[in-house]
C-alpha cells in the first residue's frame, strides 16, 4: 500500500509540473476552417485572413469570430480560447440567399464622409470614398468610419442585385470611441432586453447586466465593466458590443 500511495503521489506531481507551463499562460490560439474553405475571418473584429487560418496571441477566454464568403451566409461563431492551448473551430456555410437570376451581391454606396475620414467594412479598409459603390455579398454587413473626433458604426444589410445608400453621422469631439456592435435579438431571448430610456437592463439566465446608450460603463451582476464601445438604437433594435455580449453568455455559459 505504501508503494501505491507513493507511485500515486509521484505520479500527480509529475503531472502538475508538466501542466505548470499552460496554466501561467496567459495565451492561446485558434484554429478556424470552413467548409466551403476560403472563408474570410474576422477576430473580434481585426481581419485575420481567409480559412484555414491559424490565429495566435490571443488572450485566454472567448473571441468572436466574424466568417464572410461571397454567395453564403455570414456567420458569427464564439471561439473559447484555453491558455497554453489552441482551440479548434469548424463552421459550416450555408448558402445565402438568391435571385432567380442568381445574384449573389449587391452595391452600398456610403454618403456623408468628412474629408480625412477612414472606413471599414467588416473590419477590413474600405477604399473608394464617397460616391464609390462597394460590391458586397447579400446579407448582414457592419461599417465603421473613423475621423478625428472618434470612430462611429452603423449595421446593415445588402439585398440582392438593389444598391444600399448608407449616410453616417460624424462622431461629436466627446463621444467615447465605439467598437463593433451586434443586434443584441440575434444572441439573446427577446424578453431578455428591457430597454427604460437611455438605460438597457439584460437578464439571462440568471445574471443581470445594466447598460446605458451611448455609454461604455456597464455592470454585470454588479461589477463594473468598461467597454471599448456603447450600445446603439438602430432601426428600433438594441445593439449590444461584443465585449459585453460575450461577457453576458460566458457568465451564463460558466453556471451551467
């Protein structure tokens, strides 16, 4: 018994040193494929390449992964990064809409740009300037324009062969930065968003977050969390940042 209890002691501290290495890094990675392949990936909303790519560096705990394809539905994919350790991710595509004809695309054109102003559309450079008609696959899309006062996002989508007039308003010189921000009814039950003027009140399974638009303070079960970005009304929906929807499913995800 002596030399059982022994072998089991040795054995258990071996296996903890080996795991000392991963558990003090702070770290990981991803791994994304698709299928089809050829993907375009955004990672908390930096362009990382087309699938399949490794994405290393990233900070333990979860991603959002944004997958575009022309002719196929964009998706959005929450990847939990371990430390010391890369995370495996398959999406399957699925086809996006079409016209009879076929048409996988449409046409954005973006008005009311200041001079010196920089775009982004799904986190990559848009080029072209006011009056340029973009070409974008049918379905969900983000904008970001950035100027000297701060940066400002607008949600939208590209119809089949019919050309979209997008019109940004200039950020003033006091709003906060804003991040990439998604339709807080395409992650969360409906009935969990109650929205009593500017505030936003979220309830999900259990926990409770407390936000307010235009502002990046918010609490999560009563802890205070500064956001890279505000919530936004568009179109009559609560949009949410990423940072702070992935914070409100993980929570629940942990108590489950």
């Amino acid at each position: 018994m002596k030399f059982l209890a022994a072998a089991f002691w040795a054995a258990a501290s071996f296996a903890a040193l080996a795991a000392a290495p991963y558990a003090e890094s702070a770290t990981g990675g991803a791994y994304i494929t698709t299928l089809p392949s050829g993907a375009d990936i955004w990672v908390d909303g930096t362009y990382v390449g087309r699938a399949p790519v490794l994405v290393d560096a990233l900070l333990a705990g979860h991603h959002a992964v944004t997958i575009t394809k022309a002719g196929w539905v964009v998706q959005e994919v929450d990847v939990t990064v371990p430390a010391g350790s890369v995370a495996l991710s398959s999406t399957h595509l699925a086809p996006g809409p079409r016209t009879l004809a076929g048409t996988t695309t449409g046409s954005v054109i973006v008005r009311n740009v200041p001079a010196g102003a920089t775009l982004a559309i799904d986190g990559a450079p848009a080029r072209g300037g006011v009056g340029h008609a973009y070409q974008l696959p049918v379905g969900p899309h983000h904008i970001a324009m950035t100027t000297s006062h701060g940066r400002t996002t607008l949600a939208f989508t590209v119809l089949p062969d019919t050309r979209t007039d997008l019109v940004l308003a200039e950020p003033q010189t006091k709003q906060a930065p804003s991040a990439v921000v998604a339709p807080a009814d395409d992650y969360l039950p409906d009935d969990a968003v109650v929205v009593e003027g500017k505030k936003i009140v979220i309830r999900y399974e259990g926990h409770v977050a407390v936000a307010h638009f235009g502002e990046t303070g918010a609490k999560l079960d009563g802890a205070a969390l500064d956001l890279d970005g505000a919530p936004e009304s568009i179109g009559g929906r609560v949009y949410l940042p990423l940072a702070l929807l992935d914070k409100l499913t993980g929570a629940a995800a942990k108590t489950q």
